[in-house]
C-alpha cells in the first residue's frame, strides 16, 4: 500500500491600523492512493480575527469529497479565544 498525500495551505495576515489581525486562509488536502489509483481532496477555508489585546474569533468550514462520487463532508467551527491575562 502506497499513498501521496499532498496539500498547499495559504493564509494572509493584514493588520489593521488599532494592532488588530484579520487573516483569511483557504487549504487543499489531498489523498492518492497509489495502488487503486484513487485520488480524494478535502477543501478548508475560513477567516481569523484578533484584537491588539488577544480576543480573537475565528470562522472555519471545509467539504470533504473532492474526487469520490458516492461521498461528501461538510462542516463549519467556531472559535472565540479569550485571554486571562
């Protein structure tokens, strides 16, 4: 059994005039397996938010399928980090 696993990720910071971050990034993960030749990709994308103090949210959501007919994925997350200090 051989398998190729491959994914570019790209992600932008831009930073904003108040310290705070906005960072939108998209992802592409995929699968070939060698021996049956079968390839399958899984797609994520979302956004970041943080503040110059630490808060910061955070929006995901990916569909996994790319490639195989008789399957499909989504999900979507979110995230709020708050710091204690």
């Amino acid at each position: 059994m051989g398998r190729l696993t491959f994914g570019p990720e790209i992600a932008i910071p831009i930073h904003n005039s108040g310290g705070g971050t906005i960072e939108p990034r998209l992802s592409l993960d995929g699968v070939w397996d060698i021996a049956t030749g079968d390839l399958s990709a899984r797609l994520d994308g979302g956004i970041q938010m943080t503040s110059e103090t630490g808060l910061g949210f955070a929006i995901d959501g990916g569909y996994a399928g790319l490639f195989i007919p008789d399957f499909q994925s989504w999900n979507v997350g979110a995230t709020l980090t708050v710091p204690l200090n």
